[in-house]
C-alpha cells in the first residue's frame, strides 16, 4: 500500500471517531445523564468558558467541514461514492465494498507519473518483442542445425550402405573368380589324374602281353621319378666339378717284326656343286623354250586331313595301339570337330571334351573287336575246334594203325 492511500484511510478514520463521538455526547446531554460525556471537557468545568477565534463557543463542539471525495475532489460523497470508481469496485468478485477495503486497495496516481508509466510499458512492449523475435530467430538457428544434422548423418548413413553393397559385390566377384581358378584347377588336375591312369593301364596290358605282369604302384613311380630327378642332378653336378687335361698326343707307331706300318689313305672331301662343262655348254646352246609350271593342290581341310583310317589288327597288343592312336587323333581335335564325329558314328554323350573322347574310343574299339564276352566266347570255340580236330586226328591214326 502506497503512502497517499494511507493517509487516506488514517483521516478516514479519525473523521469517523470524531463524530461518532460528538454524536454520542449530544445525546447523552439529551437524555440528563452524565455517562455519555466526554472526559476531556470536565477540565473546564468550573471555568468561564470563553469564545474563540472560530467564533463559535467551546461547548458548541467544532463544526463538520463539507464531506469531500479524496478521488475526484468534489464535495458532497466519499472516496467510495465516487462515480469514477464504480466500474473498479465492480470488478472485484467475492470482495466486500466497505470504504476501508477500497481505500487500501486503490491508489491514488498522479498524471505526471501516466506518461512515464506509458513510455515505460511501451519500452517494456518493445523489449518483449525483440527478445521474441530474438527466440524465435534462435529457434529457427537451432531447427536449421537439427535439420542440416539429420541430413548429413543421413548422407553418410547412405554412403556407409553404398560402400558396404560395394564391398559385398566385390567380395562375390572375387569369390566367382576364386571358384571359376579352383574350377578350371580341379578340372587340369582330373585330366592328368586321368592321363596319367591311362598311360598306367596301357603300361600294365602291354606287360600282360609280355608275360611280365606286374601290381601297379603308383607311389613308385613317383619315387622313381625323384630318384631320377636325384640321379640326374648328381650327374649334372659331378660333370661342373669336371676340369679338362691337354689332351694326350699320339706316340709313333711300333713295328711289329717284318711288317711294314700301316697308312691310311688321305681323306677326299667330295666336291658339290660342280658341273660339267659339256652340261654347261649344252645349256648355253639349247636354252629351254617353256617352263614346267608348278602343279598346284588344293589344300585338304583339317578334319579330312586329320580323320584317317586306322587299321584294326588282331591281338592285345594291336588293341591297346589302336585305342591308343584313336586316342591321340581325337585330343588333336576341337569340340565341334568331336560332335561332328559323334553324329557321323552314332555316339550319343554330352559332357567334357575328354568324355566325349573316351565314348568315341570305345565305340570304335567295340566296333572294331567286340567286347571282351565276344573274344572269350570266340576264344572257347575256336579251343573246342582245335579239340575236335586233334581228337578226329588222333582217331583216324588209331584206324589207320
């Protein structure tokens, strides 16, 4: 509460006792009785009781100034009275309207203090709106920077997937080459398992045909061919060590009793290129009047060059070579050279060069000699013939003796 509303409620006051105080004396001095009187007036009791300045004598009492409103300046109603007031005390709800309650809560303002006030609120307004739209600004910086940060990690999240599918397809690239090397690896390394299991059986039914039968044992020739290789390098070394000597010259001849030394006719080197100067003369005199002109062949393709017949002979040995020989005629040739084949002989295989090889091998070798039930049963008949024969034979003998 501010000090001009104090004042206001003090003086209020002290005017309300003072009456009602006055009020209560002059009715007490109605009635005859003695209790209503004021203690303060009983001093001049006894005393002449002279007129004062004011003009009106002590007993009289003072007189009431005008009722006078501390709001608006105008006599004749009170502070809480005044019309310009009555809009404020209506606006407070559940509030009493006694005078005292008003005076404390309204103060009283003066006009000089409206115009502060007002340019005060106004740099108040001012400054509130330029710290909003320093927030606001702020605001925005910071949702710019969210914005931009999402979009980078963003970015980089998407660089990171690139560069990792990157990485996968190279990892599956080099996994594809890796397994097409270990292909084509195991693929060399079949072919000369199976060359090698070739040239072994041919060794093996070419010492059946010898009589020199023999387990085969792989591991030995493999031993074998490093103790060769052992061999070899042991020889190689030796010869290095080697140091070359003059050479030993020849001593004279010893006579050996009456017989004269040997001697050996001088070495004649043999004349080439030479002609007869007859032969040149006739040439000179008798030049040749047409040249013989070259004859010219038209150049066989490669397959009718390559495909030739090879003679099937009888016998195991003749066999192993004929299967041999077809085999390294058709490892010459390529794989539409093979199909024409296969369709030209009625060989139905789809796979590897080398299984088409072997079918065509054995066709032809089926054809040529039979398999090996045919040659057994051909062998029995022709040793059952043999048997009937030398019997017959040996019957007719018998009789003849």
């Amino acid at each position: 509460m501010s000090g001009s509303g104090y004042r206001d409620h003090r003086d209020y006051r002290r005017w309300s006792e003072r009456d009602f105080n006055y009020d209560e004396g002059r009715h007490s001095s109605r009635d005859g009785h003695g209790r209503g009187r004021d203690p303060r007036r009983e001093r001049y009791t006894g005393e002449e009781r002279q007129p004062t300045d004011r003009g009106y004598a002590h007993r009289e009492g003072p007189r009431r100034p005008p009722v006078t409103c501390y709001e608006c300046g105008e006599p004749g109603h009170y502070r809480n009275q005044c019309p310009k007031l009555v809009g404020e005390a209506s606006s407070h709800r559940g509030r009493s309207s006694s005078p005292g309650h008003l005076v404390r809560g309204i103060e009283k303002r003066s006009l000089s203090e409206e115009p502060a006030i007002r340019k005060q609120l106004e740099v108040s307004t001012t400054t509130i709106a330029s710290m909003k739209n320093f927030i606001d600004a702020e605001q925005e910086r910071k949702d710019e920077e969210e914005r931009r940060k999402k979009e980078n990690e963003k970015r980089e999240q998407e660089i990171a997937e690139e560069r990792k599918r990157e990485e996968l397809e190279q990892q599956a690239r080099e996994r594809r080459a890796r397994k097409k090397e270990e292909k084509k690896k195991k693929e060399a390394e079949d072919r000369a398992a199976i060359l090698k299991e070739m040239r072994m059986e041919m060794k093996l039914r070419m010492k059946e045909a010898k009589g020199k039968t023999k387990v085969p044992d792989y591991a030995s020739d493999d031993f074998a061919d490093d103790s060769d290789d052992s061999e070899i390098e042991g020889l190689s070394e030796q010869a290095e060590r080697l140091i070359i000597h003059e050479k030993h010259k020849r001593g004279a001849d010893k006579t050996v009793g009456d017989s004269r030394p040997v001697t050996t006719p001088a070495k004649r080197s043999v004349k080439r290129g030479g002609m007869d100067p007859k032969k040149l003369m006739l040439r000179c005199r008798h030049p040749s009047l047409k040249k013989p002109s070259p004859r010219k062949r038209t150049p066989a393709s490669a397959t009718l060059t390559r495909r030739r017949k090879i003679p099937a002979s009888p016998g195991v040995m003749e066999k192993l070579k004929y299967v041999q020989e077809n085999l390294q005629e058709l490892g010459a040739l390529n794989m539409e050279e093979l199909k024409t084949i296969c369709r030209g002989e009625d060989v139905t295989v789809e796979g590897k060069k080398m299984d088409i090889i072997f079918a065509i091998t054995e066709k032809r070798a089926h054809t040529a000699y039979g398999t090996d039930e045919d040659e057994g049963a051909r062998k029995t008949v022709e040793a059952e013939d043999e048997k009937k024969s030398a019997n017959e034979s040996g019957d007719d003998k018998e009789s003849e003796a």
